[in-house]
C-alpha cells in the first residue's frame, strides 16, 4: 500500500550578512551597484523548511543526503541572523516554482530599497 504524499511548503527567508561581504566578495559587489553602505547585505532564500533550520543548515554546511553542499558559502562566511521583519508577510506557497518567483521578486524589492542582496 503506498502512502499519500504530503504536500510541501515553502517559505522565503532573509538572513542578514556582515557587511564586509561587499568588500570582500567581487561578485556580491557587482551584483549590488545600487547599494551605498547605509543599509544592511542580506542573503534572500526559500526553503520547505523553517527559516530557523534552514539558517542553521547554512551556517553548519550541512550536505545533502548525496554529498551535496547545500549550504550558501557567503550565510557559511558572513551570515549573522534571520531579518523576519523583511519576511514575515510573505505567504508560505505549495510549489517550488511559486516560491522561486516569490524569492526573486522579494530579491528584487530589497534591492531597489537600496539594500544589498545577493539570491541564487
């Protein structure tokens, strides 16, 4: 007998970086050519687990039941903590391709509010 799959959600987080990442990643820098140092570098994610565990996974390094990394470098390197208040008013949403989009366009707001944000 097979069991019903469960449905999956996904949320979008935000997790704050230290600044040092725009002087220290040419990437982030050049993905960031609005930001003017006043405001904060943040990492933008979704996930189908808590903003809480995924951070930690993160932090941690921790890889994929295949060996994987899957763990952002810059959260391993800079990461400092979850920002709720520039998430916590998204809605959780049931597809990988919802959340995608969500991620992005979250990404992309952040930006013209003069942050400095890196997503992948």
């Amino acid at each position: 007998m097979e069991l019903p799959r469960t449905k999956v959600a996904y949320q979008i987080y935000v997790i704050e970086l230290s600044k040092k990442v725009f002087t220290e990643n040419s990437k982030f820098r050049l993905a960031n050519p609005q930001y003017n140092g006043v405001l904060e570098c943040l990492y933008v994610g979704m996930s189908s687990k808590s903003p809480n565990d995924r951070f930690d996974q993160h932090v941690n390094g921790v890889k994929s039941k295949k060996g994987f990394d899957i763990s952002s470098s810059l959260v391993k390197k800079y990461g400092k903590y979850l920002r709720p208040s520039l998430y916590q008013h998204l809605p959780t949403v049931s597809s990988k391709k919802a959340a995608l989009i969500l991620e992005q366009k979250l990404a992309a707001d952040l930006k013209r509010s003069r942050y400095a944000v890196w997503s992948n």
